[in-house]
C-alpha cells in the first residue's frame, strides 16, 4: 500500500471526508433556519465540531511528525464520539449521558494523545479497538430504537468496522483502510443527514389531479370530505362549529385527536386552542390560551400561511410535546399535520390533528383532504364571526334606539307634568281673574249707587 502514504492520497482523503463533513453542516444548519428541530439542532452542532476538528488536527500533527498517525487515529476516535452523540437515539433521549459520555470520550483520547507525544509509545492497536467499540456503540444503540431512515448510518457503521478490522489485522501501525472506510462513511452520512432533514418535515408541493384522475381511495376521501362539511357549515355559532368540525376532522381522516386554535379577536398576538377531539379523554379538556411566538411550528405555519406534516417525530422536542400535552396525549408523540386557517390570505387559526397512540403516518390523499376541509372551516367560522359582530352591533343599535326610547318617553312625561301644572296654574289664574271681575262688577254698582245718591243728595238742596 506504498501510494497510501503519498500526498495525492492524503489530499485526497481530507478534501472529501472535510467536503462531505462540511456538506452535512450545511444542510442541517440550513434547515435549521427553516425548522428548528432537535434533529437539525444536533446535526448542525455534530458536524460543525467536527469539521473544526478535522481542521486543527492535521495543522497539529504536523509540528508532531512522528506522530502524524496517531494523531489522526485520535482524530477518529473523536470523530466517532461526536457522531455518536449526533446520530444515538438513546444519546438524543439522554442529553446529560450523551454530554457526558462526548466530554470523557473526548477528554481521555486527548490526554492518551499527550502521553503519546511525551512518551512516543505506540497506542495505534488500542485506538483502532476504541473506534470499533464506537462504532459498534452507534449500531447497537441505533437498533435499540430502530428506524427506518437510520439504515443508511448503520450500513455506514458497517463499512467503517470493516475498515477498522481491516487495518487492525493487517497494518495497525497505518490509516489506509480506516482512510478508505471514512471515504465511504462521510458521504454516507452525508446522505443520512439529508433523508432525516427533508423527511422529518414535509411540506408537500405537488397538487391535486383533475377530477378524471382520482382514485378510489380519494373519491372516498371526497365524500368524507362532504359528508364531515355538512356538521359544522350549517351553524353560525363559533363553539359549535370548531367542536363540530375537529371531530369530524379526525373521523375522517380516522386520527387519533384534533384540535383546533383560533387567535384572540382583541389580542391577535395571543393564542387560544378552543377544542380538543380527544377521544381517549375523558370529558372536555379546558381550552389554552397561549402566545403566537411560543411554539415554533405553529407560529411557521401561520407566519408563512403553509401547511406543515411532521411525520417523523424525536421525542424530546419541546414544540411537538407541548401540541401533545395540551391535546391530552402527555407522554405520547406521534406524526402530526399542522393546516393553518386561511380567510382572505390571512390566518385566522390552525387546525391540528395527530396519531400519538397508534403512530400511522398520514397519506398524501389525507394531507390534501386536510387543506380542502380546512378551506370550509375558515368559511364557517369566518360566516360565524361576521354574523355574531353584525348580532352584537344590531343588539347595541337596539339598545341605543332603547335607550333614545326611554329618554324620550321621560322627557314626554315631564312635558306633560309641565303641560298639566300649566292648565292648573291657568285654570286657578281665569278663576282668580272672574272673582277680580266679578268685585269690580260690585264695585261699579256700588259706585253707581253712589252717584245716585249723591245726584239726590244734590237735586234736594
């Protein structure tokens, strides 16, 4: 194996396992960005440390020449630790094992490295043995908790324990057969990074067929569809028809639960899951109120107006186990649609359903059914909405009109006791003027006596 140790070769073997390292950084801290999923989370840190990693060391090991091998056996070591803690199910469910496990890994080899370079022992055998048991560590904990889209990294294992026992039998004081192996291993990965990315979350872009073209199984999904409509879209109360349609939403698309989240007319910024079809719960579950920005996902979906199917679920993030917990299905996670509420482009809500107990992935027929039945339920409650703020402002021009009513009855009674006080104080006033009339009618007379008298009086003398 004389052209192993020649510089094409060594070039060569960084160039691509640094190329394919860096291929996998990029797509998972991309998708990172979009989707801030635990799995992007993870590949992005794995594959970011270790493209640091393949960097300084050959810079290192070049001050150290004779030592240059089992630098980059050290390397390896390494590199497998951080990929175990990267791609481990049992690591991504244990973070405080999985740290520890990265920190003494990582710690013991570097101090293993300077007892080398002090020393100038030979380790190569026992770090061709560690890269095996770590290897075999990541196979093991993957089957553990197998999963389909993780085949790619055990085949990947494989091919690197049989470069590693290649090299342990036959030249362990060497890296070709390890070098070779990571050759394949790296694009691999690189492979298994992007099929966990891109099917982790999918948000499907192709669109329903002519009518013509539809399969039995999406004519049956039609008629669900009509047939799940005609509950809540002859109703124009609002809690009616969001309990009405979350149940028929998931009989339809036979879920296991379905809930339904509407924002708050006064505080749009805020949250509100107005019904939970929990069939596996007893009773009503109390609505949440909750802000926009709090989970990720759902803020994705109604900031972009886009549906979001997750169909391959981690355990531990906390976005899907908050959906979960507030459906009623703690401690259960399974694959789940998110189809945003969408009236006159704008989201008014967001219609979730999920299979946390019996894990079946959606179909493509019952993720395009979602967007069709959605489309009716943002109608309904939009209807809804419309006819109860038209009811509320006729209710209070009905009281205002009330109100002018009262006023005006008031102030036509007290016009009337004024009107009433007036003809009393008129009538008293003509009677008190006929009595005046009436004296002076006497007082003529008396005067008119008078004058008589006096004209007797004066005619006598």
């Amino acid at each position: 194996m004389s052209f192993a140790n020649t510089f094409s070769f060594s070039l060569v073997y960084y160039l691509l396992t640094l190329f394919a390292i860096e291929s996998s950084f990029f797509v998972a801290f991309s998708y990172r960005q979009k989707f801030p999923t635990s799995y992007a989370h993870r590949f992005a840190i794995t594959f970011g440390v270790l493209g640091v990693f393949r960097l300084i060391f050959p810079l290192v090991s070049l001050i150290f020449v004779g030592q240059t091998i089992q630098f980059e056996q050290v390397l390896v070591v390494i590199s497998l630790g951080l990929l175990a803690w990267g791609f481990s199910p049992y690591f991504r469910n244990h973070p405080f094992v999985a740290s520890t496990f990265i920190v003494i890994n990582t710690s013991l080899v570097c101090v293993l490295l300077v007892v080398v370079v002090i020393t100038t022992i030979n380790i190569s055998t026992l770090l061709l043995a560690w890269q095996l048991i770590i290897a075999l560590l990541i196979i093991g904990s993957i089957a553990y908790k197998f999963n389909s889209n993780q085949v790619i990294v055990i085949l990947a294992m494989l091919v690197f324990i049989i470069g590693s026992f290649a090299q342990l039998l036959l030249e362990p004081s060497q890296v070709f057969w390890v070098r070779l192996a990571e050759m394949i291993v790296y694009p691999m990965l690189w492979i298994a990074v992007y099929q966990d990315m891109f099917k982790s979350i999918t948000v499907p872009l192709s669109k329903t067929q002519h009518l013509s073209a539809i399969s039995h199984e999406q004519m049956d999904g039609l008629i669900d569809m009509f047939k799940a409509t005609t509950h809540f879209t002859s109703s124009l109360d609002v809690d009616t028809i969001v309990d009405s349609a979350a149940e028929s939403m998931v009989k339809t698309i036979e879920a296991d639960l379905g809930a339904i989240i509407l924002a708050e007319k006064e505080e749009p910024s805020q949250l509100r899951m107005r019904t939970i079809h929990n069939p596996c719960s007893d009773g009503r579950i109390a609505s949440v109120l909750f802000p926009r920005n709090q989970n990720k996902i759902i803020k994705h979906a109604l900031d972009n107006t886009t549906q979001v199917v997750i169909n391959t679920i981690e355990d531990e993030n906390p976005h899907i186990a908050f959906i979960m917990a507030m459906m009623g299905a703690e401690d259960e996670i399974g694959p789940l649609i998110f189809q945003p509420l969408i009236l006159a482009d704008k989201a008014i809500g967001i219609v979730i359903v999920g299979n946390p107990f019996n894990k079946r992935i959606f179909t493509y027929p019952e993720i395009e059914l979602m967007k069709v039945i959605a489309n009716y339920i943002a109608i309904a409650i939009g209807n809804a909405q419309t006819y109860n703020n038209l009811l509320a402002k006729s209710k209070k021009l009905r009281w205002t009109l009330r109100n002018h009513d009262l006023d005006a009855s008031r102030r036509s009674a007290t016009l009337e006791a004024e009107l009433d006080q007036s003809r009393k104080t008129a009538t008293m006033l003509s009677q008190q003027l006929a009595q005046q009339e009436k004296l002076v009618q006497e007082k003529e007379s008396e005067l008119l006596k008078l004058k008589k008298r006096i004209a007797k009086f004066e005619a006598k003398n």
